[in-house]
C-alpha cells in the first residue's frame, strides 16, 4: 500500500512539474534591431557626434601647435641658431606637448563614451521597462535577446519586438 501511494504521489508531482512547464511562455526580441528603429537612438547618437566633432576639433588645433613649434625647431635647427642646450629645452618642450596630444585623445574617448552611456541610459531603461511591462501584461515567463545569441531556436517562443514596438510608439 505504501508503495502504491508513493508511486501515485511520483506520478502527481510530475504530471505537476509537467504542466507547470508547458504552462510557461517565453518570448524574445532583438534588441540591435529594436534600438535601431528607436528615433531617441539617431537623436543622441546625433548629438554624440556633435560633441566628439567639437573634442575632435579642439585636439586638431593642437596638433596644428604642435606641427608648427616642430617646423619652427626644425628651421632653427638646420640653420645653427640653437645651442646645444637650447636644441634639448625644445625638443624636451614638444616631447611634452605630444604627451599632452596624447593624453588628451585619451580623454576624448573618455568623454565620448560616457557621453554615450549618458544619452543611451534613458532609452535603454524606457526598453527594458516597456519589456517587462509588456512580460507582465502578456504572461510571459522569460523574454530572451536574440541578438546577443541568447536563443538557438526560437520555435517555442514568440517574438515580441511588434508588440514592443507598439508600445514605444514606433
């Protein structure tokens, strides 16, 4: 008898776990392709180009300084004008003058991609907000992105990127 009871309680508890999984939805979407046909991404990315346009030109301006001091070197060094000393003090001068050209191409990628982040992290929060939104309202157990590999088949879960994408207005 305890056998018996054993194997229907098995038996329950799988037919349990059983239909508790099929019950379980899973969707996706492809966030690249998503984020491509948001208007808020080519309106910052917009403004990010403008922003590194305006650090691009300023580091130009400097390397326009740096070329010019080197000619003006190079002119005084070829016709003797400089001391041994002098030659040093120059060419000690645009050593540092490069470094500084080369410090700040790193701080222009510094600020460009905290730029970034600053202009993508309102967009990318209104996605992932709308996708749980959307999770909730749909039943959904888990929604998968597909553009990062995260599904090799996509057979038993839907697409949600039209229902996002009515969402967002797009």
């Amino acid at each position: 008898m305890k056998k018996v009871i054993y194997s229907i309680s098995l038996i329950l508890m799988f037919l349990i776990s059983t239909n508790s999984l099929s019950a379980q939805k899973f969707g996706y979407v492809n966030s690249i392709q998503l984020l491509s046909e948001l208007p808020e991404i080519s309106t910052a990315d917009d403004a990010i180009v403008a922003f590194q346009t305006t650090l691009v030109d300023k580091g130009q301006t400097m390397v326009k300084a740096f070329e010019a001091n080197y000619q003006k070197y190079m002119t005084e060094a070829q016709n003797g004008t400089l001391s041994q000393v002098q030659q040093q003090q120059k060419e000690g001068a645009l050593a540092m003058e490069q470094q500084k050209i080369q410090e700040y191409e790193y701080e222009v990628q510094s600020l460009v991609s905290k730029k970034r982040e600053e202009m993508y992290a309102p967009i990318l929060e209104k996605v992932r907000t709308t996708i749980e939104q959307i999770g909730k309202e749909e039943g959904y157990t888990m929604i998968f992105d597909s553009s990062v590999g995260g599904i090799l088949s996509a057979d038993d879960g839907d697409d949600i990127i039209s229902l996002v994408k009515t969402k967002l207005g797009i």
